[in-house]
C-alpha cells in the first residue's frame, strides 16, 4: 500500500525550499519523516519504549535514527518529577539516542535531580551529544564542568571520560593539521 506525500506541501512547510527550489540536508528529511508519521505516532513510539512492549528495541531504533523533536519533547515530559522513577529513568536513558543539541539545556536539569540513575543517564545524554558530534566542544563545556563537580562519583567519572575523549580528539586534529614543523609534503625537516 503506498502513501501518496506531497513533497512540494512538505518542503514548503519545512520552509526547506533554496531560491533554486531545492531542499537539502539530513537534518531536513529527518524532520519530513517526522511530519510524516505524525507527531502524535512519535511519542507514542516513546511510550511503547518506555512500557517495554515487544518490539522496543526496534522503536528506539528507529527513534534514534530520526532524533525527533517530538520524541526529545515526550522523554522531557515523561523525566518530569511528577512520574513514577522508572518511567523517569527510562525516558532520560532514551533520550541519550535521540537528543541532539536541543535538548543539552536538559542535561543540568537532570543532573540536579535525586535520583542516582537518572543523574547516570544525564550524562550519558552529554555523552552521546559529545561522541556523535551532536554538539561542539564549547557548547559542552559548561555542563561538563557541572557534572566533573557532581556530587556523585560515577558522574564525575564519565565526565572525566568525555573530558578525555575530548582531550583526544583534539589532539587527533591538532596533529591532522601538523604542527608547523612538517613540509607542504609531509615529511618533517630533517627528512628534506
């Protein structure tokens, strides 16, 4: 059964279209696909995952690859104080594979919380922004300097970890670039 979708109606309410009528990007079809299941489909695959409903696995796979709005709005909703601690602690966990940096304003607000997991999870959110490139170093830095103070050890661990991580990759693009001590050719002085 194929769905017919007007693509022309899609794009101009994305307000995707260039001067030369073309769309571009990922980021664009992840939120046409968004649009096309429906908002309202979205957050219920965030609450199938959180029920634990056969199958899950497969809604957070598929809620990982699309990182929808929605999908990072509903694990907000459902992290809030007011639901019960595993609903809270499943939604924050969900949420480190589909937030992007739209969501990082929320890392604090769960790093703050009582809950030891949802803490854990908190920075596994920060983590998985900073891994997947979600985020750039200086938009981390903030919260990962919260969460290397965090009362709790496991939290000051990981974001050790990701301080780490970060020190790393820096240091993979410094060395990408040289360090002025090499040829337009590669080899260093000393080889020439």
């Amino acid at each position: 059964m194929a769905v017919e979708i007007g693509w022309d109606q899609l794009a101009s309410a994305l307000r995707l279209s260039t001067p030369q009528g073309k769309t571009q990007g990922s980021e664009a079809a992840q939120r046409a696909l968004e649009m096309i299941l429906g908002e309202e489909t979205v957050r219920a695959a965030v609450d199938y995952y959180i029920a634990v409903e056969p199958g899950y696995e497969l809604a957070r796979s598929v809620l990982w690859l699309l990182r929808p709005w929605s999908a990072m709005a509903r694990c907000h909703e459902l992290a809030a104080p007011s639901n019960d601690i595993e609903t809270r602690r499943s939604a924050v966990e969900l949420l480190a594979v589909v937030a992007d940096r739209r969501a990082l304003p929320w890392v604090s607000e769960f790093l703050d919380d009582g809950d030891p997991q949802v803490q854990g999870w908190a920075v596994g959110v920060l983590d998985q922004m900073v891994f997947s490139e979600l985020i750039e170093p200086e938009e981390a830095e903030e919260v990962l300097k919260r969460a290397e103070r965090h009362e709790s050890a496991a939290v000051r661990e990981q974001a050790e970890s990701i301080r780490g991580y970060l020190r790393d990759r820096e240091r993979k693009v410094t060395r990408g670039r040289g360090d002025g001590r090499n040829g337009s050719d590669g080899t260093s002085s000393n080889e020439a």
